[in-house]
C-alpha cells in the first residue's frame, strides 16, 4: 500500500509539473511548491480523508513527506490545503486533466455530452454570505470513445445552451480531434459550422423525421455515433465516487 501511494506522488507530482509549467515550485512567499499541494489532494482523495486526517496521516508517512517538501515533524495546519484546493484557477485543473489523460491512449473519436452534477451541501450560513444558492452544476465534457478518459469539461451555473458550450470545448481539443458525436441537444447550423471549420468531423443527431435527418443519422450511425453512450458511463463513475 504505501508503494502503491508512493508510486502514485511520483506521478502525481510529475503531471501536476506539466500543468503548471512556469507556475510550479515554490510561491514568493514561500510554503509549499504548489505541485506539493496538488498530489497532497490527490492523496486525501484517494484514501478519502478529510483535510485533518490527511495531516495526520502525512505525519506517519517520512517518505512521502520526503518527496512533497514536508518536514514530518512540522506539518501545515489542514486549513492550508483546505484554502489551496480553491487557490488555483480553473484552467490549472483543466490542464492537470489534460495532462493526466495524454498518459492514455487516444484515438481521436470523443463523445461530447452534458449532465448536471449535485454540489456538496454548503452550510446556511456561507450561501448568505457569498449570495449565492447554487445547487447543481452544468458540465459539459470531451470523452475519448475507446478508453473513456475525459479529455475537457467545461463547467457553468448559467445553465448554458449545449449550442454554446459543446463548439467552445471542442476548440480547446481541436488539434487532436477527428470525430465528435454528440446528440440532437448540440445541433445547430453555427455548431457545426464552427466545428467543420475546425477539420473535425461533427456526428451530431439530427431531430425530426424527414427524409434528410433520416438519411443524416443513418449516415453518421455507420461512422461511429453509437459510441457516444461512452460519455453516459464516465458520469456513472463520477458520480457514484
């Protein structure tokens, strides 16, 4: 077990260094270079621990210490990584998920889908405070059709038109995109404008039963669509975990 976690700081400290490229090391305060931070969240996440227990268990780990700039005897308090975890701006978390996915084979063909995903309930007492009553986010995300890792996800409480989000992400993934299959929810003349501008080709299902949407979902049936429920199982597994 602690081989298994020790192997998984290596690496998580390793792709967290990519994502942040000239951002990583230390900050010019000082403290703990901010890649430390980012596999110290994946530990607590990965054993399920609570930012008290992570501390803790940390103190009886030297080695791991050791490779995360920690000395076992002066540990920081939980509430550092508990307000670093909202420190980093969401492009860093997009790019440590990116970085993490080129780990995995990619074929090019992705699911572009949307769901709704409950937030963790926020005490009475911060909702007044920042005035807001969020209760559940939009996330649209790119999933590679053969190893279904998530390549993007864009997230907004806007409740923005898949129409809207679905080009934006396939933008940002363009270059290593052939085929994008997405449901009749991102049809639209401008998406798929957009998108064939971008030399990916769009399997978007067409609504209705007309001659042309039948002959159109016949046609990008045969050129792989029918994978695009391999968006549906990443969010079973998200979502149950």
């Amino acid at each position: 077990m602690a081989v298994a976690l020790l192997d998984l700081v290596e690496h998580v400290l390793q792709v967290a260094k990519q994502a942040l490229g000239n951002q990583a090391g230390k900050p010019e305060s000082g403290g703990l270079p901010r890649e430390a931070h980012i596999a110290a969240h994946c530990i607590r996440k990965e054993e399920g621990h609570t930012f008290t227990e992570l501390v803790d268990r940390l103190g009886l780990m030297p080695e791991v210490c050791d490779r995360l700039g920690i000395h076992p005897d002066a540990l920081p308090d939980p509430t550092t990584f508990y307000h670093s975890l909202d420190r980093y701006a969401m492009y860093i978390w997009r790019a440590l998920l990116r970085v993490s996915a080129q780990q995995l084979p990619q074929s090019g063909h992705v699911a572009l889908d949307s769901t709704f995903i409950e937030r963790q309930q926020a005490s009475q007492h911060y909702l007044q405070r920042c005035g807001r009553s969020v209760k559940t986010i939009k996330a649209t995300t790119l999933t590679d059709t053969e190893s279904l890792a998530v390549l993007d996800v864009h997230c907004c409480i806007e409740r923005e038109h898949d129409t809207k989000a679905g080009p934006r992400v396939v933008r940002r993934n363009a270059d290593d995109l052939r085929s994008v299959a997405a449901d009749n929810g991102f049809q639209g003349w401008n998406s798929e404008y957009e998108v064939a501008a971008l030399g990916v080709e769009y399997l978007v299902h067409y609504q209705g039963s007309s001659m042309m949407a039948t002959a159109n979902n016949a046609l990008i049936r045969a050129k792989g669509y029918t994978q695009r429920w391999m968006a549906e199982t990443t969010y079973s597994t998200v979502k149950r975990t």
